[in-house]
C-alpha cells in the first residue's frame, strides 16, 4: 500500500502544478502587436474653414489584437532605440481607445514622424531600417515587435526624386 502513496502524491502534485501553470497562462495580458508600412488616406482639418481635405500618404500602421477575455488600456505606444523612446502620436485623435477582448483595432501614425525620428537617429543603412515597438498598457505591461522596412517608404511619392528623363 505504501507504494500507492508513493507513485499518487508525485502525479497528484504534478497534475495540480500543471493545472495551475495553464490557469495563469489563460489569464495572463496578452496583445499581439502587428506594425506595417503602408499608404492611409489621412483627412486633414483646414483652419477657419471647418471643412477638410484628404490625402494618401505613408503610414505606420500598428495592429493590436487582444485574444484574451479582459480589454487592455493602452497607455501609449513607442519607437524604441537603444538608449531611448520615443513615443507616436495617432493621426485621426491623441485618444488611443481601450483593446476589447477578441477584437482588434489600429494604432496609425504619421510616416513622416516616423522618418523625422529615424533622420534624428541618423541611419547610416537608409535600406535596411529596423525598429522596434513598444506597446505600454495601463498596469506597465510592455509588448514588443519588430518591423523591417525601407526608409524611402515612408516617402510621400510625389515627393521622390525622379530620374532626369522624366
């Protein structure tokens, strides 16, 4: 009998520290952090005229999905350096609204931010930029990811020089 004692306590043990192990796994923040280049239509409000005006320009677009059963508050979102962060504004509102759970929503900042704050850092590889995004929620919680691109795309296109023949 005392070899029941033996091999049931060591599984019953295992058995609680694995139930327990997924239960925080569940449970825990998560926010999937997804960023992009890309070309947004960004409206503009025209002063005294109250009327506005549209425009295609290079974005960084951040989408943020939360799988988990609780919303995440967005605190704010950064471009991290080495030794420094610096944080992007949204160009619809300054507002970032809170990540309801199983949806999703999108973080768009300015390309022409972003390419000021990479002309700043001084890249000397103007074709192979990396960045990485920091995501702060309300708690301190930091979700992080990666993004390689091109500097030139976040160039407005009217604004690249053309080649003499055209």
């Amino acid at each position: 009998m005392a070899w029941i004692t033996d091999v049931v306590a060591p599984l019953a043990l295992a058995l609680s520290a694995l139930s327990l192990y997924l239960q925080w796994k569940h449970t825990r923040v998560r926010l999937k952090v997804r960023p992009s280049i890309g070309i947004d239509y960004i409206r503009f409000k025209l002063d005294g005229a109250g009327g506005y005006v549209g425009k295609d320009l290079p974005v960084l677009r951040i989408h943020l999905a939360n799988p988990t059963e609780n919303p995440i508050h967005i605190k704010g979102v950064y471009v991290a350096f080495k030794k420094w962060e610096v944080e992007l504004k949204h160009v619809k509102d300054n507002r970032i609204s809170p990540v309801e759970p199983h949806r999703d929503s999108d973080f768009v900042a300015s390309g022409n931010h972003v390419f000021h704050i990479l002309e700043r850092e001084d890249y000397k590889d103007k074709d192979k930029v990396r960045i990485k995004i920091k995501v702060y929620d309300e708690i301190g919680t930091v979700f992080t990811s990666k993004l390689r691109f091109v500097m030139d795309q976040l160039i407005p296109p009217e604004l690249k020089q053309k080649p003499n023949g055209e």
